[in-house]
C-alpha cells in the first residue's frame, strides 16, 4: 500500500466526513489558496482535484461508504448542544397577558383533578364486572 | 325461548312475543292482545327474534315493542287474563315485575298504578335508563332519590359520571356528603366536583379506588387534590411522577392503561418545575383556554412542543418555539431578543442595533473576544456573565463561571488551557475538537498530541473513542498500521459503533486480508441498517479478490482449500434472509453459492426471505446443489420465461464457457461434456455459435469416449450433432469457419465411435455365426434344412443390416479418407456377414 492509497477526500479538503458538495467547494478553493502559499505541503492541486472529484462525484451516500477512513467516527463526541451564556437558548417574545394566573391555575387544578379522577375510575370500572341491570 | 318474537303461521301469520312457557305458553301478539297458545303451536312457530337471553319476563316487552302502545295495552290485556288488577298482585315482586315491564313499555302511568312507593318506581326508573345507557335520566332520577336510601344509586352515578360529561353542583354534591365515605363513587364523585377530600380520610379514598397508599397514582391524586397546600414534592418518588405527567405519561410506572393524561395535568405537573411536552393542539388548547398559565410555564422555560406545526399562530410560536420562527415573523412581531441572538449566533461582524437586545449581545460578542470594556451592557439575569467578566479578570475561571457549560470553551482559547483547571469535564471534548482541526489542517503530529492530552482529561467513552480514532488516522497516515489498528480496536470495546468498525477494516486492509475481513464481516453483521452491511460485505469481497492470489499461494503450501471467514460468511447469511433489494439478494446468494454450497443447498435456510420464489433463488440453490444438471436447468427454466435477465444470462454465459472450456481442455474428461450435452438437449436458450461449438465439443469428447470403449454413441448424440451441423449455414463467415472446423472434427469423432462400435458388433456378430454353423459341422449338406438355418440367422441378418445402414451415414461424417476407409472395411465385414446369413449354404461350399 501506498500513500495514494491512504488518501482521504475529506482530510485533503480539510473538512469533516460525510461534508457536502458545496462545502467540498468551499474546501477545495481554501486548500488551493494553501497551497499557492505553502508549495512544499504535503498535497498537490493534482489531490486537491481527486478529492473534489470523490467528494463530487462517487461519495453520493458518505453513511454508506465503508472505504473512506471517518473523522469525525462521531459528529456528536465533538458537537456540544449545551446552551449557556457564550450559547444561549432562543428567546420566547415578551408575554403579552398579567401575571394575574392563580385563578386559571385553579381552574386547571381542578378539571386536572376530575380528569385523573375519571381516568381512574373509568379504569376500575372496567376492569371491573359491566354494568349489570337490577334483577 | 321466553320473550324471543316469534311468527305464527296460520290462515295468516302474526308476530307475538313468548312471555311465559308455563303452565302454557302465553304470547303477546302485536295487536297487543295475550293469548296462551299449545306447546305443539309455538313448536312450530318461526323465531324471528331471539331475546331468551335477556332477563325478566315482561322487561322483553319494550325491547321487542320499542315502547309502542299497541304493547303497553297487550301488557294490560295480559293482566286482565290473569283476572288480577294491577295494585291487587300478590306480591312485592310481581308487583315490581309488573312496574319494570310498564316502565320499560313507556308506560310510567300504569307502573305507578301498581302499588309502589313513589321512590321505587323512581328507583325503576333510574335503572331501566341506564340499562338503555341514558346517563342523563339516570342521574336525574338518582338525584332525585332520598339521599340516605336505594346505596346502588352511587353505583349508577358512579358510572353516569365516568361514561358522561358531568360535574355536580353543590347542592348535588351534599346530596352525598351523608354517605358514608367506603362508597367509591361517592369519593370519586366528590374529586371530580373537587370538592375537598379530607386530608385524613386518604387511605378511605385510595381503597375505594383501588388503589396502594403507595401507588403512584395515589401520589397524583392527592398531590391534585391537596393543591397549593400539600404534599411532599420534593422526594424521588415526587420528581419521577411529576416528570412523567409533565411528559404525557401516566404515573404509574407500570400497568396496563388505556386513558393518557389530560393537558390539564400534564401543565399541573409542568408548573412542579418540569418540562412539558406539548403536541401542537395541546398548546393551541392551553394558549386559548389558559394563555397567563401557558405563559407562565413559558416564563420558567417549562414548556416544550412534540413537533414543529405551521398552522399555529405566531404569536403562539413566539412563545413556545421561537427557534422554528422565520425571520420574517420575527421581524413582523418585531421580537429583536430573537433577532439580536440568532445575528450573534450566526457571527454578523458590523454595526448593531440600539436596543437592549443589541447592546446585549454586542457586549457578549466583545466579550467572547476577551474585550470586557462593554460588560456594562450585559443582561446577566442570574450572575454567570458577571463571574465570566471576573474571570478574565483574574485570568482563571471563577465563581458562577465554573459551572456554565459554555464558558470553559470560551475561556481557554483565550487564556490558554494552562490556566483552567486541568480536570474540567469539558477539558476532553476541547482537545479532541482541537485535535480534529489540526488534523484537517494535515498536521498529523499535532494531531496526535492533542488526541493524547483528550483521552488524559476525559472519561467520557463518546470523547474517548472519538480520541483514540483520530490517534488511530494520525497512525494510520504516517503508515504505522499497528498501532492505528491497536486505538481502533481500543475504542471498539464497549458500545458499538459502525464508523470505528469500518475504520477498522480499512486500516486492516493495509495489514492483513483475515483482519480487513474479520472487521468488516463484524460490520456486516452488527451495522444498523441493511445499507452498511451490504456495503461491508461488498468490500470485504473486494479485498478477499484482490488478495486472492496470494492467498491462494497459501494455500498451496499448507494444502487446506480456501475459505471465506466465517464472519463474513454469518454475515452473508444474516443479509440472504433479511427485507433487501432483489439486486443485493442475488449478489448474497452468488456468494453463497460459490463459498457456502452446503448451507445454500438446504433450501429451508432460505424460506424467510422475501424474495423466497425469485429465479434468482431457484437458480443459486441449485448452483450449490450436488448435480450440476439442476443448476442448468433453473438457467434455462428461467431464460425460457424472462429472456431479458442479463444477469442469468451472464450465468448461462459463464456456464456455457466453462463448460466449453473444460471440454476443450481436456476432451478425454467426458464429465463436462455430458452437462453439455445436458444443456443442449434441455434447451438452455444459447447463442447459436455457442450451441454450435458446445454441441461439436460434447460430441468430440463423448464420441471419443465411446471410441475407446467401443461402445456405439447413442441415437440422441447423433441427432444433436446433425442439428449442430445444418446451424452451421446460419452463422456469420467468421463464425461459420471456427464452427466448420469443430464440426468437421466432431463428425470425424462421431464417425470414429460408430465404425469403433460396430467392429465390436462386427466381431460379435461373427462369432454369433461361426457358434451357429459349428453345429452344423458334419452333418450332411443335403440333410441341413437350410430354411430353418436362414430363419435362424435372420437376427445376424437384421443386424448386419442396420450397420451397415449407419455405417453408411457415418461415412458422411467423416472427412478423413483413412476413416472413411475404415468404415468401408467395417461395411465390407458386415456385407459378408449379411450375404452368409442370407444365404448360409454359400458359406459352406
């Protein structure tokens, strides 16, 4: 095996596995912009074009290409979707009703009360004998 | 039999319903008269409605009679048949009889006539609407009942209640309150007015209903009924029920519950501080029936939706789920919190807006750079921005700051990994994402460094396997495939993941063909969908081929025959029996046939498939079969039917070359020719220059074959060889001139077996002879009778004379003067035999 063998699209682009034409664009043109900087990197234009091409033309399901070594294995190891200060959680516009709540909140108490009640009984009853008429 | 209609037939036929067989049977006919019939009658009667199931006599009445008059008055004219006055019936139970079957005929006047008390026949009257499932004249008439009598009314209110719409009014309520408290429906009636259960009186309530004081539907009760005022919210048990409500589960953790929550107690339970999941109707529910509750669940960020919906409106949205809202909306309901983060977000540089949303995340944008000269226009609600803002300060982090789970990031590109406390749960997942970059930016050396300082700081399996694959790349890049392989098998351990098992193939690729395969085939066995395994077997074939010849050098020296691993092989199983493309179900079972003949071959391996009647299966289980023949037979049965298959058609073709292969190889093995011969005979669909070539070669071998053992060639070789060679004409010039030359050497084979055959039959024709005339040695010429020496060789004769016949045509087989001379020799042999046996006297003389 050779290093030619070893070549990973997605590493060569500098971008994650399973990213998308569009991106595989936006890769090729900054690996290029490299490259005219830095000659003596390890690639070539020449991988550069392989590896758009792969990406382009013969990766169309990456979750099924089982010869193109993954990294990311897990998007999600990396990928933190906890919210904070620095990623805060999206903003509920301001409410537009009082404060004044007790009242509906009784309410709901109260037919959460019937409702439980009825759920249960209706449970029991028939779990229970049917209704049998007077004899 | 009692109260089923039955129809009379007579001068004319009339219905009656039988309401009594003893002493006589007494039927009430539709004109509303009751007459006693004969037993032999009703015998013959036609049932045209069985009721005998149903209880109570006259009750049956109304059933068949829909409470018509006409009936009512048949029940009158009944009662005068029995002399009696309705108020004048012996007892309390035929007077009861009488008032059920007036009040089920409609009848309440007549019940009333019968001598009961007025709350009885309320009573009656109360149960015979629930037996008609009329909820609302049976509380009616419950309530209408004395409080403190008739305790089977709470029974029927019971079941009014859980079958209806209802909710008492007070005073209906303190129609029960003298009840004492073991009567279920009283209690239930009373939660569902919500009227105050006594405190004490729970373990009473819980046993009505059923239910264990430790019941979590007990719990949720009474956490209801108790209100603001009550019970203990803050244990386990408490947090696990209210979670589970708030979610839209029942309760109880286990049982069989038909009924889910209402949205009523799901937001109850949301207010006890958990999430609420909300279907989008729900919250449309609760936004127009309770919109300051909903929106004080929204407030304490309580409240979550089940699934995005585009009908809801805007403002609802705003509120519940402004992530899913379009600019547009936001914009129009001019929701600039909304607007300002997700600009932050995005990473807008330039100029912001003159709001309170605008100079906040400005300020949070400056800061993340480390500039905390605009802290001052941060809105820290709860005190971490201002322990963020301390932390810059002092270069470390502190305070609140510590336990945000976004600062630690934030921080440490800006102050350096150094300073932050090296134990941070998030110190893992930042060096590996590190690490990941720098590997994107092809500095495997860095990479692997970060990878390492990753797995020090994490005990996070997810970071830690992540770690060791970007190790394992790093390794693998510089071409150190041992030590890539040995993280990846690392990060195997514990949970499985699909991506570290294919990376593992293809790092084994570079190793070992048996590792790539092992690897692969675990991919093929345990990946999640049918897809990746396909795939995984597709490769693993791939590398299996392409290092075949190597392997097959192995397996020269250490003399064992070659075989797919057995991984794959289960594998390939698993994926033959499962719900896959037709197209990939022949590829699985053309690996079969050609790795896994015994297994395929048992065709109850697989029956389960879907594709269990395809020609695809019929031909690869006979491919593996023992006898060829059958595999040549499920070609052409299925090329016959579908000659557009190309890929049965690429099997015919592999089969026909092999087979010509074979034959032309080695003629003298006479095994390919007869399966050649199997498939012309059969008809397998061909190319006629192949049928032409096959037929020609099989003929060659068998002939020979037959030559050797002088053993003539059958009737049906000949017939397909002359078949053979009248196709040549056909054929293209090219054609028709390799074809000619196979034909040529065929006949001259073919020519070659007859005339070998028949000297054998010569000689044995012969001596046929010679045994038959030796007897006739000594006897007198003139006392032989010569017509029964003839009739005895007639057989030789017969004999003779067919060779000679087909001699004759395998002389038009044969293009070679010496053959042809040989067959003249054999012809000439047979000649003289024949004229001998015509005329034996000549042999004699």
């Amino acid at each position: 095996m050779t290093d030619i063998d070893r070549r990973n699209p997605y590493i060569i682009l500098g971008l994650p596995f399973g990213s998308n034409e569009e991106e595989a664009r936006a890769g090729f043109a900054k690996a290029r912009r490299r490259l005219r900087r830095d000659p003596d990197a390890q690639y070539t234009t020449e991988d550069l074009t392989w590896a758009l091409h792969q990406i382009e033309q013969l990766i169309t399901h990456p979750e099924l290409a089982i010869d193109v070594y993954r990294v990311p294995a897990d998007p999600g190891a990396i990928e933190s979707d906890a919210r904070g200060v620095f990623h805060p959680a999206s903003h509920p516009v301001a409410r537009t009703t009082d404060t004044e709540s007790a009242e509906e909140w009784e309410q709901l108490r109260a037919a959460a009360l019937s409702n439980a009640v009825r759920r249960v009984l209706t449970e029991r009853l028939e779990a229970s004998a049917q209704y049998i008429p007077y004899q | 039999m009692v109260g089923s209609a039955y129809r009379f037939a007579g001068l004319r036929k009339r219905v009656g319903v039988v309401v009594r067989v003893s002493p006589k049977p007494m039927v009430v006919f539709g004109s509303g008269k009751a007459r006693t019939v004969s037993n032999s009658r009703l015998g013959k009667a036609e049932i045209v409605l069985d009721l005998s199931s149903v209880p109570s006599e006259l009750f049956r009445l109304q059933t068949v009679a829909e409470r018509s008059e006409s009936w009512a008055s048949g029940l009158a004219g009944w009662l005068e048949d029995q002399g009696t006055e309705s108020s004048q019936l012996d007892s309390q139970s035929d007077r009861r009889l009488y008032a059920r079957s007036a009040i089920a005929a409609g009848r309440v006047d007549m019940a009333k006539d019968s001598g009961l008390s007025q709350e009885e026949i309320l009573w009656l009257q109360m149960h015979s609407a629930m037996s008609y499932g009329d909820s609302d004249v049976a509380v009616e008439k419950a309530l209408a009942l004395p409080p403190d009598r008739f305790p089977d009314k709470v029974a029927v209110l019971a079941r009014a209640l859980s079958v209806g719409d209802y909710s008492l009014t007070g005073d209906e309520a303190d129609l029960l309150d003298g009840w004492p408290s073991s009567m279920t429906g009283v209690l239930a009636l009373r939660m569902a007015a919500a009227l105050p259960i006594d405190e004490n009186r729970w373990d009473v309530v819980c046993q009505e209903l059923g239910l264990s004081p430790e019941d979590d539907e007990t719990f949720w009760l009474h956490a209801l009924a108790a209100g603001e005022s009550s019970v203990e919210e803050s244990s386990e048990k408490a947090a696990r029920i209210f979670e589970s409500v708030a979610s839209g589960n029942r309760p109880a953790a286990s049982g069989q519950h038909s009924e889910p929550v209402s949205l009523e107690e799901k937001a109850i339970a949301a207010r006890k501080g958990y999430i609420a999941l909300l279907a989008p109707n729900e919250a449309l529910d609760l936004w127009r029936s309770a919109r300051r509750a909903l929106d004080d669940l929204v407030d304490d960020f309580q409240v979550e939706l089940t699934e995005a919906e585009s009908d809801l409106p805007d403002e609802l949205v705003a509120r519940v789920n402004p992530d899913s809202l379009p600019q547009h909306a936001l914009e129009s309901l001019n929701h600039t919190w909304e607007i300002a983060r997700r600009r932050y977000e995005r990473g807008v540089e330039g100029e912001w807006g003159s709001t309170a949303a605008d100079f906040h995340y400005a300020a949070l944008t400056a800061l993340r750079k480390g500039d905390i000269s605009r802290a001052g226009d941060l809105e820290d609600s709860n005190g971490v921005l201002e322990a963020v803002v301390a932390s810059f300060e002092e270069q470390q982090l502190v305070g609140k700051a510590l336990d945000d789970p976004t600062t630690w990031s934030v921080l440490v590109d800006l102050i350096g990994p150094e300073d932050i406390p090296g134990q941070s749960e998030h110190a893992g997942p930042w060096y590996l994402s590190r690490g990941i970059a720098q590997l994107l930016d092809w500095d495997w050396s860095e990479a692997r460094d970060l990878a390492r300082e990753s797995l020090r700081n994490s005990n996070d399996e997810a970071v830690r396997d992540e770690a060791l694959n970007l190790l394992a790349f790093a390794d693998y890049q510089e071409g150190n495939y041992e030590p890539a392989m040995v993280a990846l098998e690392r990060a195997l351990e514990g949970d499985y993941t699909a991506a570290l098992q294919a990376n593992a193939g293809i790092v084994a690729e570079h190793m070992d063909p048996d590792r790539a395969a092992y690897h692969l085939g675990q991919l093929a066995t345990e990946a999640p969908n049918n897809d990746l395994r396909l795939a995984a077997v597709r490769r693993a074939f791939h590398i299996w081929t392409s290092n075949r010849q190597a392997w097959e050098e192995e397996e020269e020296e250490d003399g064992e025959s070659f075989e797919l691993p057995g991984g794959l092989i289960d594998a390939i199983r698993g994926l033959a029996v499962q719900d896959i493309e037709l197209e990939d179900f022949r590829d699985m079972l053309r690996l079969l046939a050609n790795f896994d003949r015994e297994w395929l071959a048992d065709e109850s391996h697989t029956s389960a498939s879907p594709h269990v009647t395809s020609v695809e299966r019929r031909v690869f289980v006979a491919k593996a079969s023992a006898d060829p023949a059958d595999y040549i037979e499920a070609i052409a049965s299925g090329l016959k039917r579908n000659s557009d298959l190309e890929w049965l058609a690429a099997e015919r073709d592999s089969v026909v070359n092999g087979l010509r292969s074979l034959i032309f190889k080695d003629p003298e093995n006479v095994g390919p020719a007869v399966y050649a011969f199997t498939a012309v005979d059969i008809g397998l669909p061909m190319d006629p220059f192949d049928l032409v070539v096959l037929t020609g070669g099989a003929v060659i071998s068998i002939s020979r074959s037959l030559a050797s053992e002088e053993q003539i060639p059958a009737e049906r070789v000949v017939e397909l060889f002359e078949q053979a060679r009248s196709s040549v004409g056909d054929l293209s010039d090219d054609e028709r001139n390799a074809a000619e030359e196979i034909i040529n050497i065929a006949g001259n084979s073919l020519a070659m077996a007859i005339a070998a055959g028949h000297e054998e039959q010569l000689r044995q024709g012969l001596q046929a002879f010679e045994r038959l005339t030796s007897q006739l040695n000594g006897i007198p010429m003139r006392r032989i009778n010569w017509t029964e020496v003839t009739k005895a060789l007639r057989p030789i004769h017969d004999m003779a004379s067919e060779s000679i016949s087909e001699l004759d045509r395998a002389k038009s087989y044969s293009s070679a003067t010496e053959l042809t001379q040989a067959i003249d020799n054999v012809a000439e042999g047979f000649n003289k035999l024949r004229r001998y046996a015509t005329n034996p006297r000549s042999f004699f003389s």
